[in-house]
C-alpha cells in the first residue's frame, strides 16, 4: 500500500490539522478561527462529524479528500502572513501607553497556570504543577528577552532551548512564550536585527518540541502570525486603545493558556520593567 501523502494530526469542530511526510503542517479552519501562516480557510464545517484521527487523506488535482470529506482548494485566495512591520516602526506603535492596556488585559484575564505569572507579581499559581513550569521557566525566559533586547544570540539561543517544548498542550507554554517574543522582537526592531535572532532561536527551539508547535515558531521567525495578531497590531498603529484591548483579549482567550502565554512573551520583549 502507498504511504499517505499526509496524515490527520488533531481534530476539533472547527480546526482539522494535517501533517504530510516531510513534517509540514497545514492547519484546515473555518471563519471563527480565521486565517493563518499555514492556514487553508473554507467554509463552515463541523470537522468532528466528518473526521477522525485514521482518516485517510488524499489530494489531487486540487481536491483535497479527508475520507468522505471533500474540499476544493482551486477558489482559494493568498493571504500575506506578515502584518505591516514597517508602519507599526514609523508609527512608535509599542510605546508604553499601549503596552498597559495589554498588561491590563494579562492582569484581567484568567491566568492561572500560564506564563503571564512570570510578569505580573499580583497573579498566583496555585497548582504544583504550574509553580514547578513556572520554576524551568523562569530563568531561560528571562534569557530570551535579555538576549533580544540586547542583541545576545548565545543567550536568546540558550533561552529558546531552555523554553522549547516546557508544558503540556498543542503548543506547549514555552513555544507559546517564545512566539510572543519572536513577534515583540519584530513589531519593535529593524527587520535585518529581528530575522537573524529569531531564525537563531528557531533553530535551537524547533527540534526540542512537536511538530505543530515548531510550525507556529517557524512562522513567527520569518515575522508570520494569525489573523488575529494582525488585528492587534492594526490597532496599535491607529493607536486605538479600545480596539487594542478588544484585540488583545481575543488573544488571551485562545486556548487553554496558549493564547496568554503568547500575550506575556510579547509583552515581556517590549517592557523595560521585566529581566
């Protein structure tokens, strides 16, 4: 029998993740999710009545099959990855007003058990578990944001290290800190001084986690996100605070701890209060 061209790797209502044999990832989503850098995005649909984890998987000629699940990839449209870096640069977009209301966004939310605990010394963890990932993590992350603010990369390479795959979940909390990080760095530096730190710390974070969540971090390093970190960086450059926190709060509620842990990496890079 011909080995599969790819394989299903999660399913839930409205995500279905592929992962083909050379490791690439296409995460399949419909609106609710909205797009992103590996991202095929189709009409509604309830994966979980359609696929399952042994469901085969076949493309041709553009149709791609997931058992009895038909999709045509032929209408689909590019959509650009990279938010516009350069105008969030000319428009001192990440300035300290800003900033708050993300640190008030993290500070409301529901962090128990995220990295956010890292950077706001009023929330508590109150499990054994999250004291022991925020003990690992607490040195190494404080070694990704001092190597990127100061042009460090043994010690943004050494951070990464210390981060990549800490945590349970899709994407573990580490990845998801370093994500946030990778995108602070781009949002905040000149595009030549981000792309050589973040490609270095991709590299010695990705082979330390799973394949889904190197791809997030892959993305990131080549200054790619979701849709919804497009939406919080459009707000930045109107300088719309009541949008910003809109934005940022979208975020925050992604996943279990994801979506926050994400928040606090980004946050911590563009704050001159922590490490």
């Amino acid at each position: 029998m011909d080995e599969p061209q790819a394989r299903v790797l999660h399913v839930f209502n409205q995500v279905c993740n592929l992962i083909a044999a050379d490791n690439k990832v296409l995460a399949i989503v419909t609106s609710p999710v909205g797009n992103g850098p590996f991202s095929l995005l189709i009409p509604a649909v309830t994966f979980c009545d359609h696929v399952s984890a042994g469901s085969r998987v076949e493309y041709a000629h553009g149709l791609l099959l997931i058992d009895e699940l038909k999709i045509d990839t032929r209408p689909a449209r590019d959509w650009n990855p990279c938010p516009p870096w350069g105008a969030l640069h000319q428009e001192k977009a990440c300035q300290s007003n800003n900033l708050k209301v993300i640190f008030d966004v993290l500070n409301e939310s529901s962090t128990t058990g995220s990295l956010a605990n890292l950077i706001i010394a009023s929330l508590k963890s109150h499990l054994l578990f999250d004291k022991e990932i925020l003990q690992q993590a607490n040195a190494p992350a404080r070694d990704l944001v001092h190597g990127l603010r100061t042009d460090n990369q043994v010690l943004c390479c050494k951070g990464a290290a210390g981060l990549a795959g800490l945590g349970g979940g899709l994407t573990p909390s580490g990845d998801d800190w370093i994500v946030g990080c990778l995108l602070a760095t781009w949002a905040s530096k000149p595009k030549a001084y981000a792309k050589r730190l973040s490609i270095a710390i991709a590299n010695a974070a990705v082979p330390q986690t799973t394949s889904f969540s190197a791809a997030w971090i892959h993305s990131a390093a080549h200054g790619e996100c979701s849709a919804a970190w497009h939406i919080l960086f459009e707000e930045l450059i109107d300088q719309n605070q009541c949008g910003l926190r809109q934005a940022a709060e979208r975020i925050a509620a992604q996943g279990h701890t994801s979506g926050i842990d994400a928040l606090s990496g980004f946050a911590a890079v563009l704050s001159d209060k922590w490490a």
